[in-house]
C-alpha cells in the first residue's frame, strides 16, 4: 500500500519542482514591484479641494517619486506628497512654498480679513502651503513640518487623460 | 542615554512594525528622525503621549523655570533619560507620529 503512495508522489515531482520555480518568479516580481512603489516612483490618488486649480477635486492620479527627499532634492514650488501632523495615517499633497531659514507672510485668515502674519521657518523643516487658501489645511494651520514627512514628490499627472501632462 | 544606553555606543535591535498598527505608549524607547537634522536618527524615550500635559524645566543646567505644555493630536513628547545633556522634545517641541521609526526592543 504505502509503495503505491511511494510511486505515486514521485510521478508528482516533475511537477511540484516546475510549480515551485514559478511561484518564486511570481514571488521575485511582486518583491521588485513592491519596492519601486514604495521606494523609487508610484502611482497616488490624490482628491480633495486643496489644491485647486492645480489638482482637480474629484480625483486624479499623479506618478510621485520618492527619492529627491533621500537626496535633499526638494526645491520651493515643488507638489509633494507628505505624511499629516496631525494624522500619521493620512497622506496630503501640498506645495512648498518656504525653506528652512526663510521669512514668510500669510493671511492668517484669508475669508475673515487682511491680518498678516509672519513666521520663521525653522532648522529642519518646511512650509507647506495648499495652491487653494480657502480650502486647505496646511502650514498656515499647524505650522511648519519637519522635512522628514516628506514621502514624495509628485513628477506629472496620468489620470484623467484629457488632463495628461506636468502639473503647472 | 545615560545610563540606559552606554555613552560610547551601543548596538539595538529595533522593531519597525507596531509603529504602523499602534501608537507609541509612555516609557517606551524610539528611533525618531530629528526635526531639526533630516539625517540624523536620535533616539529617545517616549515621555508624553498626545493629550498628556508635561512640565519640565527648560534648562536644568542654568535655571531653574518651568514650561508646562499639552502634547497636541498626533504628537509625542520624547525625552532623553539624561536630561543635563540631551536636545530633546524640551529644545524642539513635540514630534509627529510620521517621524518615529521605530520602537528599541534590546541591546544586542
């Protein structure tokens, strides 16, 4: 009985050596397709009225690179992409607008009045600033962010497609 | 670090997985990334989480006053255990959940 069983699993082992070689390319890829997204450039759905006319409200989705924040590449007037204060797990898509060390002027409340305020932006961090001051939270709300929250930059929109091309 | 870490260097094991499935607690050691320095990764003991009101004297070395402050949402308050000699949480304000990377399990 079990000689059956015996010559039945090794007919089987052509088979499973075939399968097992398949499965890890299947494994390799998914590795390699991971770390592209998280590490080198992705696709993001960014939605949200904050950074109109740029960015539209309902939706778009934007191809984001994440290695200029490695190399300290992150200029003023770029679109990042960066990890909420508030909320570590939120991701929100704003402009730079201040570096370390420089003097900026806002409204503090741009629907109330004209009242101006004006901030250092100190060592290590960033003003980020939505392109729409009437419906964005960001620096003017909670301060300047430190530059590690920075998770990406965004390079050009792919979807939709009538909208195809650098964000400017 | 002094005197739970040893001054001339130490090498810890660091977990990176409950950061994202949990929030740090009171006591805890963190890896953080400095808000002041991109490239450098203190690390700290977690003293004060969000919503937690900490008094501390803002320069033990020179005098002797008081700041009391309340941890705001999605912050945490870290501080070195050797106060006299660490630029902490009490020179650059609470940090944000997003700079933590992770939590010290052991030294190995």
């Amino acid at each position: 009985m079990s000689m059956r069983v015996l010559s039945f699993l090794k007919q089987w082992r052509g088979t499973a050596k075939e399968a097992f070689e398949n499965v890890s390319i299947v494994a390799k890829f998914l590795c390699l397709l991971h770390v592209t997204d998280r590490y080198i450039i992705s696709t993001t759905h960014v939605h949200g009225p904050s950074m109109l006319p740029t960015l539209n409200l309902t939706g778009d989705v934007i191809l984001a690179e994440h290695l200029s924040h490695r190399f300290g590449k992150i200029g003023l007037g770029d679109v990042v992409l960066v990890r909420s204060p508030r909320d570590p797990n939120r991701m929100v898509t704003k402009r730079i607008l201040g570096l370390e060390g420089d003097r900026l002027t806002f409204s503090a409340d741009p629907l109330v009045g004209d009242a101006s305020v004006s901030v250092l932006v100190p060592k290590g961090h960033v003003w980020i600033q939505g392109d729409n001051l009437y419906a964005s939270t960001d620096s003017r709300h909670f301060g300047p962010i430190p530059y590690s929250l920075i998770e990406g930059k965004a390079l050009l929109r792919v979807w939709p497609p009538e909208y195809f091309g650098s964000l400017r | 670090m002094t005197p739970t870490l040893h001054p001339s260097g130490n090498v810890l094991l660091a977990e990176r997985i409950s950061k994202r499935y949990q929030k740090p607690s009171r006591g805890d050691i963190v890896v953080i990334r400095s808000p002041e320095n991109p490239n450098k990764t203190p690390i700290k003991r977690v003293v004060g989480i969000e919503g937690d009101c900490i008094s501390f004297v803002i320069d033990p070395v020179t005098s002797d006053i008081y700041q009391t402050i309340v941890v705001p949402k999605g912050h945490v308050f870290v501080q070195g255990d050797y106060t006299h000699n660490s630029r902490d949480s009490r020179n650059f304000g609470p940090v944000p959940y997003g700079l933590i990377q992770g939590r010290v399990l052991w030294r190995v």
